[in-house]
C-alpha cells in the first residue's frame, strides 16, 4: 500500500503551476511484446530496450501522469526493478548504486578535503532516494535539504523503491521541500541559506529542467555554497552529444573556481554511461583541492 504520510520534516509550499510552459516530449517509450523501449531526440538514431520480467500486466507496478511528468516503474528480467520518468529510465535496481555513488561520494569527499566535513547538502531533484541514501552515510551530516517539484515521484518511490532508498526520505536529517528548485534558489527571498554540497540529480536537461543547466542557475547554485563548497551536477555524454556536454562544463567553468568533467559507467543508460561536473568553490583562504 502506498505511504501518503506527511512527515513532519516535510515542506509543501502553495501549489504552483510548472515554471516553463509545456512543451512536445523530445522522448517516448513503449511497452510491447513484454518488452520495454525508450527513444530520444537527445540519442537519434538508437534505443534502449529491457526485457519485462513475465507477462506485461503484472510487471507494470505502477503508471502515472502528473502535472511535471509521467511516471512508469516496472520488473525486468535482468535488472530487477525500473523506474522511467517521461519514458525515460532513471533508475533500474541493478546498477542504480554506480550512479548514486559517484554522485554523491566525489562532491562530499572533495568538499571534506577543503572544510574538513559537509554538514549542510542540497539535492536538486532526487526523489527516487537513492542519492540521498548515500548521503546520508557520512556521518557528519547535519541536514540534506532535498527539493523536489513533484511530490508525487516520492509517494511512489516510498511505496515502491524502499529496496532502493532503504528507508532514507524518512531520516530525522532530512527536509523535503516540494517546490521548483529553480524558484527555491532564485528566489531574491529564498530561505534556502547556505550549503557545503549541492547534488543537482535531475532528469535530461530539456523541457521544464533545461533552466537548472543554464549559467543563470549555475550562479546560483555558487552563491549558496559555502567557502570550499562543491557542487555536482548530472550532465550528458560525450559520446551522446559532445557538443552538449561541452557546453555545460564551460558554462561550469565561467562560475565556479575549479571545476572537472568526468563519466559514470552505467549500463542502463544510453551508451553505458553517463557525464558529471564537479565544480568548487574556494576556501577563505583563496585555495582549491583538486577535486577529481
């Protein structure tokens, strides 16, 4: 049964309308022959597909379409259990770990190796739990801020990914905010306040996100870090849209004093992998680590 408790720790502003308007879906799947297959404007010319695990009905879990996203999670065969946002996979059970991992672990190291520890962390988007799981391993911190537009995603996720998020949306540390985080930090009366880490886990960077990759929400993101912050941020691939890619670490690199590109094995995402940027910002004393 799913949990629709609101915990105490949970923070649901005024509803609001999404901040860009609609636009046609650049991505689209099928469900078919008890096989699954996404398709992109961001990977032409290629699919990806996964095999259901038995017959179609009692594999699909769940199906749903929100103001922000539609919302698929089903069994696979190979890769236990998927969750796909726009018909895109976000997260399968086997190789989920390879992402959350290095998402979060490189940005809390290296914002460690400058402070000494990262008591404060921000996650942008994340609401399937797996970030913050891994988070919320190191023990020295004090609070993770996640906001999420679409409470939806995690009612689901809680109902259906405890396996993956072990628990973690109900951690005493955490505060979850239900708002566009573009808002949550733009804002010029944002109550966000200031952060040792900001994990940007959000989807492709089309449509309603696109604004959390431009230079505008980068600055941002920089102005709420604190001295010898670190912030990570899902990027494409560079063998999917070199140019794309490219793009983004300079826009990373106009802002941030030391910044690194890097590549996430994971084979459920098209081509196997997928890029991230690192990008630092100095201490007090006008020093930065290396960071990768």
């Amino acid at each position: 049964m799913a949990d629709t408790t609101t915990h105490h720790h949970t923070v649901t502003p005024p509803p609001s309308t999404p901040s860009t308007p609609a636009t046609p879906p650049i991505s689209s799947s099928s469900l078919s022959n008890g096989w699954f297959t996404e398709s992109s404007l961001l990977w032409p010319g290629q699919r990806f597909s996964l095999s259901l695990d038995g017959h179609s009905a009692s594999s699909i879990l769940h199906q749903s379409t929100t103001p922000y996203q539609s919302i698929l999670i089903f069994r696979s065969s190979h890769y236990g259990l998927v969750l796909c946002l726009d018909g895109v996979i976000q997260v399968t059970e086997r190789d989920e770990f390879a992402y959350a991992e290095c998402m979060s672990h490189v940005p809390m190291a290296a914002s460690a190796a400058n402070n000494g520890s990262a008591r404060r962390v921000l996650i942008i988007g994340g609401g399937d739990g797996c970030v913050l799981r891994e988070v919320l391993k190191h023990r020295e911190v004090e609070e993770v801020v996640l906001v999420e537009i679409d409470e939806e995603i995690i009612r689901v996720a809680k109902a259906y990914l405890t396996g993956l998020h072990k628990g973690a949306f109900d951690d005493p540390r955490v505060r979850i905010i239900n708002q566009d985080a573009f808002l949550f930090l733009m804002s010029p009366t944002s109550p966000a306040g200031t952060f040792d880490v900001i994990i940007n886990d959000t989807s492709d960077p089309c449509g309603p996100s696109a604004q959390l990759y431009s230079p505008d929400f980068f600055r941002s993101m920089y102005s709420h870090l604190n001295p010898g912050g670190c912030v990570c941020s899902q990027v494409e691939s560079c063998w999917l849209n070199r140019t794309l890619a490219a793009d983004m670490v300079a826009a990373s690199a106009s802002v941030y004093d030391a910044v690194e590109y890097g590549m996430i094995q994971i084979p459920s995402y098209p081509t196997g992998g997928i890029g991230f940027v690192v990008g630092a910002k100095e201490t007090e004393e006008g020093e930065v680590w290396d960071i990768l």
